[in-house]
C-alpha cells in the first residue's frame, strides 16, 4: 500500500469512526483538555506585574491539574508576551482569539487592557485583567472581569486613611502620566474634595523615568503635610530612593504598588516607612493567603506580589463558577459571573471571600499596610465596600 493510499484509508476509518460516534486518541486528548491564554507583560516596563502574574496562573493550573483539573478536563495555558506594548497586546489578542479558548487572563497594565479588550469582547471570549483604570470596567463590556479592585474602588479607602489616620489637611501627588495614574490621579483628587483634603501639588513623571530629583523638589516644596505617590514599580522604587535623599520626613502614600514586594526589594531601606492600602498581600493575617505565598515561594523561588495572588485567585473564580454552570460555555459564564459570591467555603483558592458587581468590579477585605525592615505588616484588615 502507497503512502498516499494509507493516508486515505486512515482518514476514512477516522470519518468512519466519527460518523459511529468513536473517537481517535486524538480527538477524545482534545475533548479531555481546557485552553487558556494568557496575554500579559513578560518584558518591557510591565516584567514584574507580569511575571508574577503569569506564575500565579500557573501555579493554580498545576494545583488543578493535579487534582483532576476542572470539570474533569486538563487545563492547557499558553503564555504570550505583549513586551508592555498596548499594539502587541491587541495583536497578541486577536492571535488568542483565533485560538478558540475557554478564558482569557491578563493584560495588567491598564493601557493594553484598554486597547485590546474590544477584541475579546467582540469574540463574547471572558477575560480576566489585573488592570486598574477606572474606564475599563466602565464602558459596558460584559465580558470583563477584575482581579483586584478598581481606582474608584481603592482611592476611598485610601483617602480615609489620610484624612482619619495620618491627619493631612493636605497632599502632594506625584503620580505616572499613562492610564494607570491618571486614572488614579482622578481618583484620588476625587475622594480627597470630599474629604477637605487640599492637593497642594500634582507632579506629573513618565513612564521608565530615572530622575526623579526635579519632581521630588516640587512636591516637597508644596509642603503638604503627606505625599501620595502613584506610580509603575520601577519607578516608585527609584522615586522613594530620591525622596529620602532628599530629607523628607513626612508620611509617604501610596495604593497596592509603593508598598509591592518588588519595590521594597529595590528600594531597599527607602522603603521602610511607607504605608499604603493592597488589596492582596502574602504577609495578610490569612492562612491561606500565607499558604499560598509558601508554595508560591517554593515553586518559584521568590516572594510573589499582589499580581501573584491575583492570577491565582482568577484561576480559581474560572474553576468556581465553570463547575456551578457544569459545562464550557462562554456565553453562560460571562452570565454568571454577574453578581456572583464566592466563599473560601465553596472554593479554597480564592483565599477570600469575594463578589462581583454587574459590571465586572470585584469586592472582598483589603489591608493597610506598613513597610518595616523589609516586609509589609498589615496594620488594618478593611471590609468589603459593600459592608464598609
């Protein structure tokens, strides 16, 4: 028999076996498997958020794959690389789109999420971001989903802080001129009017920026009586450097990345001091939390940050509610997810309680944190907004 005259055999006994309802070894692998991809930061400005990111997810999906994976169907992920490039992230996207999957999970720099989601949402394929910007749950797509907690959501907890904590009658902001800071800029500027909080200063930086010592003089000439800063990891490590070069002496501020485990490594001693609001950390009075920044550790060989915690936490919202709908069925799940409560009870690997709102927002406990001697210690665990 030719080469040719077998392939044909083959290709009719595997239409054969089709039309009788048997399935190859191939098609039945295919059947017993679940695709994710992930389209995240892995170099450029974005490597940290990114690659912790990325371990998150998979370290979840090798803990579900070892326990049966979900719905009994092993979990495949891919990982892409968008180089911290909002036009390859939307490449990266559509490439992810062309490969059917079940979930898509990241970007986390907010620029990327905003320019390639529309793709997504044109394809009803779910995704789970680890953007912050307040915009990009604000524009009605269905199919957007948060792993931490929006601007509009954190700035309140934050301000509170200043006004009933540190006692400010007024801040300086230095915050990163890309969609993440000015959507927090906004944010924050928002709650502090509230509050009677006067912004004495807005110092504006830009993204990859190595001197900060012009920006640093303008807001420690405001001489307001605390300075929130808000900016990329890279950057709030180098800015801290420079603030005490400088001599400041007064509360420093921030929200989830001034006080990032990345930052505290990089800024080393500058960072001591600082407190700011996360809504994830491994050093939370949480057991499972701490757990999991074991294994991550082992795993990895390095302390995750909030980006760690929120990949993990996505994968297992995915597994939570694809097992309540029993069965692979994007559309549904989108569905789902609206309002949706999951305990730790039902679900161990969310590690909190947490609910979503109708538009993709995410609630659950947050944690003000101060840096001492390298670490974060929570100084105060903040109810839900629902219950706050």
């Amino acid at each position: 028999m030719t080469k040719t005259t077998r392939r044909s055999a083959l290709a009719l006994i595997g239409g054969a076996a089709a039309a009788a309802g048997i399935r190859s070894p191939a098609i039945a692998q295919q059947a017993q498997t679940v695709r994710f991809v992930n389209v995240v930061e892995l170099s450029g400005a974005g490597v940290t958020s990114g690659t912790n990111w990325r371990d998150g997810i998979e370290l979840a999906v090798r803990e579900l794959n070892a326990a049966g994976g979900i719905l009994n169907r092993r979990i495949e992920v891919t990982h892409f690389d968008t180089q911290s490039n909002p036009g390859q992230a939307r490449a990266l996207v559509t490439r992810a789109v062309d490969m059917d999957p079940y979930m898509l999970f990241g970007p986390v720099f907010s620029g990327s999420v905003m320019v390639a989601m529309s793709v997504a949402q044109e394809a009803k394929l779910p995704e789970f971001t680890g953007g912050e910007a307040t915009a990009i749950t604000a524009q009605g797509n269905p199919y957007i989903f948060r792993s931490s907690f929006s601007q509009v959501q954190a700035m309140p907890k934050v301000a509170k802080y200043l006004a009933d904590e540190a006692r400010a009658q007024s801040i300086s902001i230095i915050w990163v001129n890309n969609d993440f800071g000015k959507g927090g800029l906004d944010a924050i500027k928002a709650e502090c009017q509230r509050r009677n909080i006067r912004v004495a200063a807005e110092v504006s930086t830009e993204q990859n920026q190595v001197d900060f010592s012009s920006a640093v003089l303008r807001a420690k000439n405001a001489n307001a009586d605390a300075m929130f800063v808000y900016l990329n990891e890279d950057e709030s490590a180098r800015i801290l450097r420079e603030i005490r070069r400088q001599g400041y002496d007064k509360p420093i501020i921030g929200e989830t990345v001034l006080p990032s485990q990345r930052v505290i490594e990089l800024a080393g001693d500058a960072a001591n001091g600082i407190r700011g609001h996360v809504g994830l950390t491994v050093d939370a009075p949480v057991p499972a939390i701490q757990d999991f920044g074991r294994r991550f550790q082992a795993a990895f060989g390095r302390i995750p940050d909030h980006n760690g915690v929120k990949g993990f936490v996505s994968v297992h919202v995915v597994n939570a509610v694809t097992k309540r709908l029993g069965r692979f069925d994007r559309e549904a799940f989108a569905q789902a997810m609206k309002n949706v409560r999951i305990t730790t009870a039902d679900e161990p690997g969310v590690l909190l309680n947490l609910s979503y709102n109708d538009k993709g927002d995410l609630d659950r406990d947050s944690f003000m944190v101060e840096v001492r001697g390298g670490r974060q210690v929570v100084v105060a665990t903040l109810p839900p907004i629902g219950q706050g």
